[in-house]
C-alpha cells in the first residue's frame, strides 16, 4: 500500500519551475499548430475532415491545460517527476524502521550518539558514508555513530522529525538530543561541534600528528646574489634573468622564474620588458631579453619545458643540432610561459609543477601550489577536486570538497606542509608557494623537511589548509601572491 509523506528534499536537489513566458510560448505554438492544420485542411477541400479538425484543436487545447496543470503542481511541490528515489518522490511503501533502528534503542547507552538519517542516491549523503566509517573505527570506544537508511525505512524520517537529507543529530551519552545538523558536515565540523558541546572525544585514536620547525636546522649563508628572488634557488649563470631597478637589480635563477614575477606584478608593467637582460647560453654575458633568442624544449621524461638564451642566432641553430628544441623570439616565449595560470593567484605556472584542479566536476586549472590549489574552491564558491604529488615520493593525493569542507581524501593520512617565515616584527607570515607542500603521511612530510634545512614551518591538517583560504575575502583573495614592485629584497 502506497501512502503520501511529508516530501524529503535531499539539499542538493533544488530545482526551478518553468518559466511562464516559456509556458506561453508553448500554449501559442500548440494553438498556432492546430489552427495551420485546419486551414490546410479546408485549402485542400478536405470538408469533410473538418470534424477530425476540431476534434484535434479540441486535443490540442485538453493537452495545453493537462501541461499547465502539471508544471504548477510541480512548482506547488506536489509532483517531483526529477526524484529517482521512493522517499524523495514523497509516495513510499510503508515500511516501520526495526527496533534497532529507533532513537530509544540506539541512544542512552552510557556513550554520546551520533544518528545521520539520509539516503544511498542523495549526493551529500554519500559523501558522509565515508565520514562516518572514520568516526565509527577512530573512536569505538567513545561515540557511537549509526545511520538510518531512508530508501530501507522511509517511517523513520517521521521517527526522527526529518526535513531534509542528510540530517546529523547529536545525543548526548543519557540519550538527551543536543544538536541537529541538516546537508553535508565534514568530520573536522562533527568533532568539532561535539568540543562546542562539551563532549571530550580525544584520545590516542584520535590524535592528529603535530611537527614543527620553527628553526631552520642551518643559518642560510648564500651570497644574496646567488639566491633566486623568487624560489630561493640556487641560481645557475648560465640561466640568470637580472631585472634592472631604481633600487638595483633584481636576479632570477631563469626565465620561467622571472615570468613568474612578472604574473604577480601589480606596478605598471609598461615597457617592463625593457629592464630584463638574460644570460647567454655560450659566452655567460648578459645581453637584453627583447634582443635574445630563445631555445625552448621539453623534457623528455617530464615533458616540463627548459629554456636556453642566445645572443647569436647561429648560436642557438648549432645548440639545436645536439639539444632538440624550437627557436622562439621573446615575445613567444612570453606567451608559452603565461599561457598555464594559478586558478587562485593567477600567477604563472608550469602543469608539471602545480596541482590539477577540476571546478565542480567540469573545467580544469591549476594550483601554483598545493594551498593555492584549494584557493580555487575559495575563489569560485564551487565543490573542487585536487590532484597533487607528494612532494618527496611523487605519489598522487586527490582531495575533494563540498560546500568549503573536505569530502574526502586520499590517502586519508595525507598532510599539509604550511611553510612559515618569521617577520622582523617577530610574528609568523606565509613563506610563499615555493614552500608549501601536501605530503602522504607525516613521516614523509618529516623526511623532505629533513632534506631542507632552511625549511621552517608546521605539519596542518588539509582540512585547516582549506579552511584558512576559506575565511579570505574577496579582496584578499584578489591581493594573494601578489608582487606590489619589483625591487630586491
């Protein structure tokens, strides 16, 4: 027996009604086509299918208002032709959930209880199924964690007084209700509620790692001038870019670190091309960028490019024979090095260095870094996916989102390195995109950090990493990584 229920909204299922113009159009069109077909009709001398062509207006017209009753039941709420499943059409077979599955019998057990009420084809309810086997094995001991399927036992949405799937709800260890959440909530959000609560759920299971390394392991005493303006590199001299300033020279390990710059350069950059000399490949002088050639290439096991420059075109020809590559002017290059953005900065990248990113299941960018990867859900508002390696294995880490939490990630050990530099005013500011990383576990974050000595900075989790860019206005976000001159440091 079939019996109506109260319509459960799954958050993510919201859906316009039609629009009435497009309404009219459709009655008109529909009147317009039967009228056609009578005249046709009568043109042809066909009298005596005039009856067949009234009785066709007379369907036409009965199929116009079946249509306009329909879409204003739908707009009304009472038909849902988009819902796939029983509880979401609101027409479900009466089915009483077990005992088992009733507050009074889950609840007051001596433990704090947390109920999550959904459906298998609801979309945030599936990225909770994950969340809540996490919370079930992490703390056994100290929460118990149940979910009460609605597709299985639609009554229990009148049990538990439900609106709309997902619903988290939060019992004390008496069986006392303190809380009810509806849509998705992340695990950080759910343990954190719980601390907001008064409910200590902390123990050894439930520890995150902590590292930190608010020294660097040695003083740096690289000569100013051989350290990159932008990564910090080693600079090599056969690939030095100097920007010449008021203030004195600027110098960049190579020419993809400069253009980096130049991305996040907000000075007017008029002429700017003008201050750049490069070093040439074969006698070590500097010679002006507008001026060079360039030999440009691809590594033949990364596919990341390589740049070389020249004074001499003959030079670059003869560098070809034994290199590879395609001789490119530089205004060409310049288009090749900005053509790849950060879809959070907006700074110039290489696919090889940076993350992948997919926006909402559809288009692609990248992230400079890993932080700025999941900049992107911050700057768009839209659910993300970030493919990043490892930075000491190489190994892929795939984070998800929705509505500014983490969904879900893997490997679920993976961490966040959140570089730090200290300020001369002795507080702690963001050493930049070269210094960040996401690492599979925090033994591998500690070895690369081991491996860097003048690294300083702390192990986060991911879910923090994403929360910090979340908490970023619009105007920040439009200032991040951004360059106000270009001067020495």
């Amino acid at each position: 027996m079939l019996v109506q229920m109260p319509l459960l909204k799954c958050q993510c299922s919201g859906r316009p009604g039609m629009n009435p113009l497009v309404l009219l159009a459709l009655v008109a069109g529909i009147w317009l086509l039967a009228s056609w077909i009578r005249s046709v009709l009568r043109k042809k001398g066909v009298w005596k299918m005039n009856k067949i062509g009234k009785i066709l207006i007379v369907i036409v017209l009965i199929a116009a208002v079946a249509i306009v009753i329909a879409v204003k039941r739908n707009q009304s709420g009472e038909d849902t032709g988009a819902a796939t499943d029983a509880v979401s059409l609101g027409q479900v077979t009466t089915r009483q959930e077990p005992a088992e599955y009733r507050p009074e019998q889950i609840t007051g057990k001596g433990l704090p209880t947390l109920i999550d009420i959904g459906a298998g084809t609801c979309i945030p309810c599936k990225l909770m199924a994950p969340i809540l086997e996490e919370l079930k094995k992490e703390l056994a001991d100290r929460l118990v964690v149940q979910f009460v399927d609605l597709n299985k036992f639609p009554d229990a949405a009148q049990t538990y007084r439900i609106r709309f799937m997902p619903t988290q709800i939060f019992y004390d260890a008496s069986g006392k209700e303190l809380f009810r959440h509806e849509g998705f909530f992340s695990k950080e959000d759910i343990l954190a509620k719980w601390k907001e609560l008064g409910v200590d759920l902390s123990g050894p299971k439930s520890q995150s790692p902590t590292f930190e390394r608010l020294s660097p392991v040695q003083l740096d005493n690289r000569p100013k001038e051989k350290i990159c303006y932008m990564c910090d590199g080693d600079i090599n001299p056969k690939t030095l870019v100097t920007v010449q300033t008021d203030k004195g020279p600027v110098r960049l390990c190579s020419p993809h670190c400069y253009f980096i710059m130049y991305s996040c350069l907000t000075e007017d950059k008029t002429g700017f091309e003008k201050k750049v000399r490069v070093t040439d490949w074969v006698t070590g002088n500097q010679v002006a960028a507008t001026k060079a050639v360039f030999l440009y290439g691809l590594d033949e096991t990364t596919g990341r490019p390589w740049i070389r420059a020249f004074a001499q075109r003959t030079d670059a020809i003869k560098e070809r024979t034994t290199s590879g590559g395609n001789i490119i002017a530089f205004e060409v290059l310049q288009q090749n090095e900005l053509s790849h953005r950060c879809g959070f900065c907006d700074r110039a990248c290489y696919p090889q260095d940076a993350a992948r990113v997919i926006i909402d299941a559809g288009p692609h960018t990248w992230g400079c870094c890993s932080h700025c990867a999941l900049g992107v859900a911050a700057r768009t508002g839209k659910d993300i996916e970030v493919h990043e390696k490892d930075r000491l294995t190489g190994q892929e880490i795939i984070v998800k989102t929705f509505d500014g939490k983490i969904a879900s990630l893997e490997p679920k050990t993976a961490v966040a390195w959140f570089g730090q530099r200290k300020k001369p005013d002795g507080t702690w500011g963001s050493a930049g995109c070269f210094h960040q990383g996401f690492f599979v576990n925090a033994a591998s974050l500690k070895k690369w950090v081991q491996q860097n000595p003048y690294e300083t900075g702390r192990l986060i989790p991911i879910s923090q990493a994403l929360a910090d860019k979340m908490k970023l206005s619009p105007e920040r976000i439009k200032k991040a990584c951004k360059i106000g001159e270009c001067a020495p440091k």
